[in-house]
C-alpha cells in the first residue's frame, strides 16, 4: 500500500460543476507529483462509496496513510484545491472526526493502489 498522500474528489457524471473541475482537479495534480490523485464518480463507483452522503460536488478526501486529514466540499478552483494541500502537507496530525468520513477513507484507501 503507497504511503504517499492521497487526494480523493467525489463527484458524479450528471453534476455540470464536476465537469469543469475535472481538468482543474488533474491540473493541480501534475503540480503534486509524489502525491495520489484519485476521481470517484459516486454513481459508477457506488459500492465503494457505500452510504457516504455527499451533500455538495465536489467533495473531497484527503489524507496519509490512515489518517483522514480533510473531508468535505470545496470551491472548484486551483487556488483554493493548492491551498488545502499545502496546509495539509504541513499539518499531518490534523484528522478527521466524522466516522462515516473515517470508514469512507478505510475503503479508498486500498482500492486507489
């Protein structure tokens, strides 16, 4: 299992504002070279998202290892997508309380190797 940082945007194929990021979301991801980046469509992949509620796209997770460092909606720019990253990578002993989060984050894990 990669020990990198992972990076998770949940979205779904019908949401217009998911479109547009997409390109964003793989742009900021050259900029993070020895980082994961991974798209789940919540719909094609919904065994894997289980029961998880995601309220507003895009959604994303973030983290090392186990440790859930963010879960949640953002705003769909590069600039505030390269901001969380940087805080995070600075800050690896924030976590994550929600435990529907935490459980999401135990499934993606392995199956983003």
């Amino acid at each position: 299992m990669s020990t990198a940082p992972l990076i998770v945007c949940l979205c779904a194929a019908w949401c217009r504002t998911c479109d547009g990021y997409r390109a964003t979301f793989d742009a900021v991801a050259q900029q993070f070279p020895d980082w994961r980046f991974v798209w789940v469509d919540i719909e094609e992949q919904s065994a894997l998202v289980d029961d998880y509620e995601v309220e507003t796209f895009p959604c994303l997770l973030a983290g090392q290892g186990t440790a859930l460092q963010f879960a949640g909606p953002v705003t769909p720019h590069a600039p505030t997508l390269t901001r969380l990253l940087a805080s995070l990578g600075g800050n690896p002993s924030a976590a994550v309380k929600d435990a529907a989060a935490q459980q999401l984050w135990q499934r993606l894990r392995p199956a983003s190797d």
